[in-house]
C-alpha cells in the first residue's frame, strides 16, 4: 500500500479493512500513527482496539460503534467526527475534537489531557463520572478545565 496515507492519497474504508486484515495476520498492533484518511470516513463498527491512531487525521469520520479501547489518538484531529463508541481508556490527550459529536461515547478512563473540545457535542458522556482526565482540556463551551 505504498503512498498510501497521504494528504494526496488519503486512506479509504477498504484500505483501512485491508491494514486490519494484515495485521491481525501478522498478529501485530494496527500502526496508523500520522496517516490521512478521507474526510468523513466510514469506519463504523471498525475493531480498532489498541490500533496507534496517534497524529491521524480523521476529520469528519463516522466511528459509530466502533471499538476503540486503548486506543492511542494523541494529537490526531477528530474535528466534526462522530464518536458514538467505546473509547475505554484511550488516550486522546492533544487530539482535536472541536465540534466532534460524542453522544453517549463510553469514555470510561479516557485519558484527555490538553484536547480541544471547543463545540463538541457532548450530551450523554459522563465525562466526570466515567473518570476521564480532562486536565488543560478545552471545554464545549471554550473553558480550560479545571473550570
């Protein structure tokens, strides 16, 4: 799949379903640390637990369902994304989720130090219930927690 993750040649679905494929295969961790996807991707219902998401770009992308337990999306831009799935002890501190949708987003000890939440949606996320460290978070409404 070479040149493939670029800005010029974003990641597809079907490149994404390959590269999980190969390294369930291989039995190796999904590596997709720095790649570009195509804006609003659908990965719905994707098993990406434990993938290294870090510094991806996933604007827009549709992660409805999907398993995303420790999960490491430091520093990746999640803008406008709907995260409607479990994201249990993931580690998104740095990750830009400005205007991201995360409705009912299973968070439980989600790590989420210094990430912009700046218009998030984030109704029916117990954010503070679930133990999520929001440190120099960003809030919805703009605030850096703590508020």
């Amino acid at each position: 799949m070479a040149n493939k993750g670029t800005r010029d040649n974003p990641l597809t679905r079907e490149d994404v379903g390959s590269l999980i494929r190969e390294s369930k295969s291989m039995g190796k961790k999904l590596n997709l640390s720095g790649f570009y996807f195509e804006d609003h991707i659908n990965l719905r219902l994707e098993f990406l637990n434990g993938a290294d998401l870090s510094g991806a770009h996933l604007i827009g992308a549709d992660l409805s369902g999907a398993e995303l337990a420790r999960a490491d999306l430091k520093n990746a831009n999640l803008t406008g994304a709907k995260l409607w799935c479990r994201l249990l002890n993931a580690d998104l501190r740095g990750a830009n989720l400005s205007g991201a949708d995360l409705l009912g987003a299973f968070m439980l000890g989600a790590d989420l130090r210094g990430a912009n939440l700046s218009g998030a949606k984030v109704v029916g996320t117990n954010l503070i219930e679930d133990g999520v460290d929001l440190r120099g978070a960003i809030m919805p409404n703009g605030s850096k927690f703590p508020l």
